[in-house]
C-alpha cells in the first residue's frame, strides 16, 4: 500500500455536529485530494490540495473545507454535518504528473 | 464538461470466460487514462495509466488498451479472484484533478 492512513475509519455523527476527517502520507506528493464515494455517483471530488496552503474546490465542495498546513497532512471538516454527507470518503495522493494512490477510506455516517 | 461514461454496469462471466470492459471519455485534453480495481470496503488499487492512442499496458490476464473516444480493459480467461469493480478515471492537461466514471462490476463464476 502508498502510504496513506485515513482516520477514523469509521464515524458516527449527529447532524448538525462539526467533523473532521484526516488523511496523512508518507510518500511526500504534491498533490492529494478528497473524494466522496455513493452508490449511482462513483467517486466525485470535493477538494483537493497542489502544496501547503494551496487548496481548489472539486464538483461537490458545498458543506465542505480543508487545510493542509503541512505536506503530510489534509483534513477535510464537515462545518455541519447533515445526512446527505452520509457517504465513504476516500483520500487520494499523487505525484506532479502520473497515476493517484487512494487510501483504504473513512464510513461516515451522520444520524 | 468533462466525462467518463463507463459499460456494462454489472458482468457475470464464467470462469474462463474472455470478456472487455469499457470506457468512453470526453476532455479537453487528455493527459492520462488510469484503471483502478476496487473490492469491497477498499480503496481503488490502481492498475493502469494510458497517456496516448493505440498504447496498451498488460498485467497477468487484464489487457488495457486506449483510442482517442475510448478505453478497453481485456480480461482474458478470468478467476474469481478477478471479481471487483473497474474504475476508470481521465485525467486533463491543465489542472491535476481525476475524473471517474461509476465502474463496472464484474462477478466471474466459478
């Protein structure tokens, strides 16, 4: 496996309450990125990072942000979770130019 | 807008039994077409990177092959351990985001 660790693995929240979701690499890429997975929707963007403090919206940002403040590291925060977030978020890393490498994921479910 | 369309949904084959799967993609301006394999509960494993038409990357029984509208993933004389889901996802010359298509599901039977 890249070296990715998502954490948790599995949530359980209530709506309304903020949540953090960390993605950590050990691989030092440039890139890395947060995806959401649903049944019908395959895997859509949320956001994604090209360096320390430089982040882009993807196709499904509202509700959504981020912050990577070292390379290593990108969280994703759910400001008030609702139950249209209750997905499997997947964190992906890749170098300037080539294929992503996808964590194992993160089952978040908002109640 | 960019978009990957990928079919069948769903295959079942028997074991033994050679089938593609396919991916048809529009973009302005390909940089790479990757395929991923993805079990249950995992994240996509990546498999494959095509950058240009008529390029084919091979590995144990999954052929990729990659024209200008479209990719194919060959399998040949699948296992049942080759039974997962098939992403496959396009990649633009600007900007470094990857598009995926929903995934094909492929069951082979014993």
């Amino acid at each position: 496996d890249a070296g990715i660790t998502q954490s948790p693995r599995h949530k359980v929240t209530e709506t309304g309450t903020p949540v953090t979701l960390r993605c950590h690499q050990t691989e030092n890429h440039r890139y890395m990125y947060w995806y959401r997975q649903d049944p019908g929707h395959g895997l859509r963007l949320i956001h994604y990072s090209y360096g320390v403090k430089d982040t882009d919206k993807g196709e499904v940002s509202d509700g959504y942000s981020v912050s990577r403040s070292k390379t290593e590291d990108f969280l994703l925060t759910l400001e008030s979770a609702t139950s249209s977030q209750t997905s499997v978020y997947f964190c992906a890393i890749s170098p300037s130019k080539g294929e992503a490498f996808f964590g194992q994921g993160t089952r978040l479910t908002v109640v | 807008e960019d978009q990957v369309t990928q079919s069948p949904e769903a295959l079942r084959l028997q074991e033994g039994e050679s089938s593609s799967l396919n991916c048809s993609y529009t973009v302005s301006g390909l940089r790479g077409l990757f395929w991923y394999r993805q079990d249950p509960g995992k994240g996509p494993e990546f498999l494959f990177t095509l950058y240009s038409a008529g390029e084919e990357k091979e590995k144990e029984r999954l052929k990729a092959t990659l024209t200008k509208k479209e990719s194919f993933l060959h399998i040949t004389a699948p296992k049942p351990e080759d039974s997962a889901t098939y992403l496959c996802a396009v990649q633009r010359n600007t900007g470094n985001q990857f598009y995926f298509g929903t995934g094909t599901s492929l069951t082979v039977i014993p």
